[in-house]
C-alpha cells in the first residue's frame, strides 16, 4: 500500500504530461481500393432505422461513384445505370462514423468494390503491358472502340 502511495505522484505527473489517449480518428489515407462514401437522410416520423437505410445507400452510391471515376470510361448513360448494380458491385463496406443531429442521420463509410466487373459495364479499356525486343508493348483490349486490340510498341 505504501509503495503504490510513493508511486501516485509519479503516475499523476505521467497522465498530466502524456494527456488521456486520443479518441480513434477516421483514417486520414485510404486503403488501395477503397473509396469514401458519405450519406445524409431525414428521420422521417421518428423511424431512424429507415433513415439510417436511406443513409448508407447515399454513401454506397456515392462511393460508387467515386470508384467509377476512378476507372475512366464510360458513357453518361452506363454511369447513370451504376446504382442498379450496385449490390453485384459492392464487395465489402465500413461504416466509419454515423449519428443523428436535428432531424437528419449522417454516415460515412469506405468501400471496396469489384473493379474488374465495374471496367466491363463501363467498357473500359483493359491495358497490358510487355516487354519486347525494341522496347516495351502496350495491349489495350476492349473499350468503347469494341472487343478489338491496338497494339502500340513503345520506344524504350
């Protein structure tokens, strides 16, 4: 007992020093692959669960639409039709934050989707890329231009 009373002070000067440990932060980079998503709802007749519904949908589809510009490709019509495919598209998902204030629910998440899936329903190029005897050559597949390939030697 006496010896944890000769340690108190140590141990009171050490808190106020080093402080209470910080509250968990949202993560200031993202995983390769992940993409943030937030999403806002009102509480309709007090029913938060449907609002929190409506919420995450917004941020999965916000998400979405950042992984969609990520891929480069497409048509406005293909990207309007993204959010109808959204469930075969979404691989996993974290809700980071999510809470009510006046009258809204508020969340945000990262998400992972199925790229390769997400590059054929936009008819985005697919690149290959191998080395040859004059230099280096680039296979690109696919695309809006049609299922045919363009082969470009590059001068190393």
């Amino acid at each position: 007992m006496t010896s944890l009373l000769r340690c108190a002070p140590a141990l009171l000067s050490a808190a106020l020093l080093y402080g209470a440990p910080a509250a968990a932060e949202q993560p200031t980079t993202l995983p390769l692959g992940s993409f943030l998503g937030e999403g806002v709802a009102r509480i309709v007749g007090g029913n938060v669960v449907s609002a929190r519904r409506r919420a995450l949908l917004r941020a999965q589809q916000v998400a979405l639409g950042k992984a969609a510009g990520s891929v480069k490709g497409g048509t406005p019509e293909k990207l309007r039709s993204l959010p109808a495919h959204l469930p075969r598209l979404l691989r996993t998902y974290r809700v980071l934050s999510e809470g009510r204030e006046a009258g809204r629910y508020q969340l945000s998440l990262t998400a992972r989707f199925d790229l390769p899936t997400l590059r054929k329903l936009l008819g985005a190029p697919r690149v290959a890329v191998a080395p040859s005897a004059g230099g280096v050559t680039v296979a690109l597949y696919g695309g809006a231009s049609g299922d045919g390939r363009a082969l470009l030697p590059l001068l190393r």
